[in-house]
C-alpha cells in the first residue's frame, strides 16, 4: 500500500470544545514520509503529529513545541487515519482544532471533498511483536500481536444512560466512516462547573457532545451504544500518533488520552528497541521498566 495525501487545500471553521473560541484549520496535501504536521497560524514552527509533540493527554490530546500549543488534535486526527490520510498539514488559526459536532464526521466530510492522492512512497505498517500494556484495575489498555489491525474496547460507567458498552472491530475506510466517525464525545452535566473553572469545556454545548445529566442523556443519541463507538474513535486518533499503521489487537476497557498515549510510546519504545543489539536493547528495557512501570504482560 502507498501513502495518500489530499489533492487540494480545504478549511472548517468551528469553536474550539475547551476554550470556546472560534477557530479555522486548512488543511493541505503534503510530500510523502512527512507525516501530518501542525501549525499554529500559516509562519508557525511544524509541530509533527508524532508522540514527542504530546504535552498533554488529559481530556484531550495537546500537540506543542516551544510553548505553542494545539488542543484537541484526537478527532482531526482520527479522521484522516481513517481515511487513509498518511500526510496532511494542518494550519491551526488559533490553539485547539474546533469541536464541530463533537465527531469526527464534518473532518471526513472536508477530507473527503479534498479528494485524494496517492503517493510515491511505501506506507510502514508497525507490526506488534510483543505484548505491551498500560494501566491496571478497571482502567488499562493492552496490544497483542496479530494479524490485523483490530480493536476491542469495554466501556463500563455507573451511570444508568451509558452502562457496560463493549465491541470488537476491525476497522476499514467504510465502518469507520458510518460506524465510528459520527460517535460524539460525551460529558456529564455534574462536571461541567469543575470543568470550566479549570478552563475546559468552555465551549462544550448540546451542538456539539452528548450531555449526561442526572436522569439520562439531554440530547438523542447517534447509536445505542454511541460512548463506545466515541473511545473507539479517541483511541483510533490517539494511535495515528505512531505515523503508521498498526498491525495488532488492542484491548482497552475504561481507558481515555492518557492511557491511550502510554500505549503510544510503549509501542515507540519497543520498536526503538527493536532496532538496536539485543543486548543493549535489554539493558535500557530494564532501566525503563523501572522507571516508567512498563513491562511486557504476560497475558
Ligand atoms: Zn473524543
């Protein structure tokens, strides 16, 4: 398979979810192996979609470099892993990628309208060798190897309106666009004052999450089980950090950014490892275990 880029620039427009700010992003074809790069405005420094750019993964993902920052990089992100998207520049007029309906689909619909093209060079998938896992009790996140790219994820919450969600997928072009890119984000109206006296969710609203309130959801749901649907889409956007494709099972039950990106760069991790000696290899994965707490399962 050869990588794809878009064949001309297009722009959205929206309000950004944590700052309430209205924001556009232009998106635009770029050269293979450049991966998907971020700008804040048109002359700002390249921050790659890459796990060395993450600042933060907590509520959403942060891209930054040298004090710039980009919010909510996950559903944009998505969006083009989905469609096969391997490189894209995405010139960000303000700090955060807009809300829109709080899915990935308005980032489908204008990557779709950009058209595609392919590229000279090769895509790398990264196939898992081992088993690599992050997190513990009812919150953890494992990939396995295997022959696809699959997902399975649990999604248990006490609240009555979201339950025990579970699906297993293996996602392609088509299901992620009518099965996964419409999920929206979703948050619970108990929260919401917290939220924003720490600045997020300023400009979250019923256009654009699922809002859970005490008795249930205030506004209709896209899909029975649409929370689900929605981790699966995070976990998809937060994985494209690789800038490759995966080949490998991963299993997640209750896991959000910041488990999503351990994963990330436990998976990092074992690649760089994958391409030195083997005794030095094994030497750096001890001192690592020790610190960071990450150890091959034995699942
Ligand atoms: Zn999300």
């Amino acid at each position: 398979m050869r990588q794809q880029t878009i064949r001309r620039s297009v722009a959205v427009e929206g309000v950004g979810l944590h700052s309430g700010k209205p924001v556009k992003v232009t998106l635009s074809p770029a050269p293979a192996d450049s991966g998907i790069v971020f700008r804040a405005g048109a002359h700002g420094e390249p921050i790659p979609a890459s796990p060395d750019s993450v600042v933060d993964s907590h509520y959403a993902t942060t891209l930054g470099r040298n004090g710039t920052r980009i919010q909510t990089v996950e559903h944009l992100m998505a969006a083009a892993a989905g469609l096969g998207i391997d490189n894209l520049e995405v010139v960000v007029d303000g700090c955060e990628v807009p809300a829109m309906d709080g899915s990935a689909k308005p980032f489908v619909a204008v990557l779709t309208a950009a058209g595609r093209t392919t590229q000279g060079a090769r895509r790398r998938p990264v196939a898992i060798r081992q088993s690599l896992r992050a997190g513990d009790g009812n919150r953890w996140i494992q990939i396995l190897p295997a022959p696809e790219f699959r997902i399975s994820y649990t999604l248990d919450n006490d609240h009555p309106a979201i339950g025990t969600q579970a699906l297993s997928c293996v996602p392609t072009e088509d299901s992620f666009v009518e099965d996964y890119a419409p999920a929206r984000t979703y948050g619970f109206l108990k929260d919401l004052g917290a939220m924003r006296k720490h600045g997020l969710a300023l400009g979250g609203s019923l256009e654009n999450a699922i809002v859970v309130g005490k008795r249930g959801t205030l506004n209709g749901l896209r899909y029975r089980d649409e929370f689900v649907r929605h981790k699966v889409l995070d976990l998809i956007g937060d994985l494209a950090l690789l800038g490759r494709p995966i080949q490998g099972h991963v299993i997640a039950r209750n896991a959000g950014h910041a488990l999503n990106f351990e994963l990330v760069v436990a998976i990092q991790r074992a690649l760089g490892l994958e391409r030195r000696p083997a005794g030095a290899a094994l030497r750096v994965a001890a001192t690592r275990d020790a610190v960071d707490g990450f150890a091959p399962a034995t699942a």
